[in-house]
C-alpha cells in the first residue's frame, strides 16, 4: 500500500481542491518563488490559511531555503523538503527543520544527479525524487528516476522515498516497485473523481 501526497497547485490551492483530497494521507504545498522556479505560488502565509485535516508536506522549491524556512515552520508546515540545487548550507536547513521536531526532507530535480543527495541520507528523514524539472503540473513522467530510487533504497532502507512528477497509476506502480513509499500526484487527481482517484493509487 503506497500513500498519497495530494498536491493541489494546478487548482491554485482553492480550499474546494483541498476538501476533495481529504482521503489521501498528505496535502502537498508547492511553494514556489519565481527564481528557482518560473512560477510563483504561494508562500508561508497561505500554508497557514489552508484549512485541512491532513498533515501539511511543504515542498519549498525556493532559492535560500536556510533563510526562509522558520516561516514555513511557524506557519503550521508538518514536514519540509527543500531542494538540493537551491542551497548551500543543506545542514543549516535539516537543522532547522528537524530541530522544530519535524521531518525534513531534500528534493531533487531530475536532471540532478542522485549522488549528490548520498552524504545526507542518514540524516533527513525523507527523500522527494521528482521523474520531472520542478515548477509545473502535468508533466511527462522520465522514466529515469527509476534507477534514482532504486540506488537510494539499496544506500538506505529505511528512509521514506516520495516521489513528485507524472505519477499515475502506472507510472505509480513503477517507482512502487523500484522502492517508494510515498506518491505525489495532482493531474492524475484532479482530472477525474478525486477520491477515486486516490484510493487508485493507495492501492498500488
Ligand atoms: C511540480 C510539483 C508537483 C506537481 C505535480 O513541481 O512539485 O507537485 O503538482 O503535478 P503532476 O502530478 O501533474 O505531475
């Protein structure tokens, strides 16, 4: 059974998308600041307004995350992942993270490669893998983070592997098999019956 992040960044965070995912077991904030990545989403505040009964996994997609994250801290966020790409103090974020007492986690890219992330492994809590270029919903799943998981999962067999980009189904079903536990979906989600949608995936 994999579990479900829900992200709702292609229905602009409305709260409507975010009581039609109720029955997965994350809400995923994509929070993006117009420099790492194009887009611009939201910020520390709207993490803080959303009204939900799942925990909040903040993916900050932002450059500097070692000198905003208290913010996402304060604003109520369950679990953290900032980007490998985007920082040079990666042990200053884990920090502040996990010394709030929540999990953090590092995302990388798919045009990162996965070694880069190895010195942290025992020390995060979480991995995000994106099988896509962070910024956009509804993008073609790269079957080469495939190979990603499964060299995390051989380095650590503990640690909990999230994966963001292209999953549905079947895609889903592949990066289950290579060792995830946890699936990020929004156009998968969004394009038919949400909660059917999810029960699809947590079934996997
Ligand atoms: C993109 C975001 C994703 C995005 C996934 O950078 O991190 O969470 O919403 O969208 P789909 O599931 O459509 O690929």
């Amino acid at each position: 059974m994999a579990k479900v992040s829900a992200s709702v960044l292609s229905e602009n965070f409305s709260q409507e998308a975010v009581d039609e995912v109720s029955s997965a077991d994350f809400l995923q904030l994509d929070v993006m600041d117009g420099l790492f990545v194009p887009n611009k989403t939201i910020w520390a505040d709207t993490v803080n307004l959303i009204k939900t009964s799942l925990p909040k996994d903040v993916h900050l997609m932002i450059i500097d995350p070692e000198e905003f994250v208290q913010e996402f801290i304060d604003a109520g966020a369950d679990r953290i992942a900032f980007h490998i790409e985007a920082t040079e103090y990666p042990e200053s974020v884990i920090g502040q993270i996990q010394g709030a007492g929540l999990k953090a986690g590092i995302a990388l890219s798919i045009e990162t490669p996965v070694k880069k992330i190895f010195p942290f492994l025992e020390n995060i809590d979480y991995v995000i893998v994106m099988p896509i270029i962070p910024g956009a919903s509804g993008q073609k799943f790269d079957k080469r983070v495939l190979e990603k998981i499964k060299a995390i999962r051989a380095k650590n067999p503990d640690i909990e592997i999230e994966v963001d980009g292209g999953i549905d189904g079947k895609t889903g079903k592949l990066v289950v098999e290579a060792g995830a536990d946890i699936l990020v979906a929004d156009s998968f989600i969004h394009s038919g019956d949400a909660k059917e949608r999810i029960k699809i995936l947590k079934n996997i």
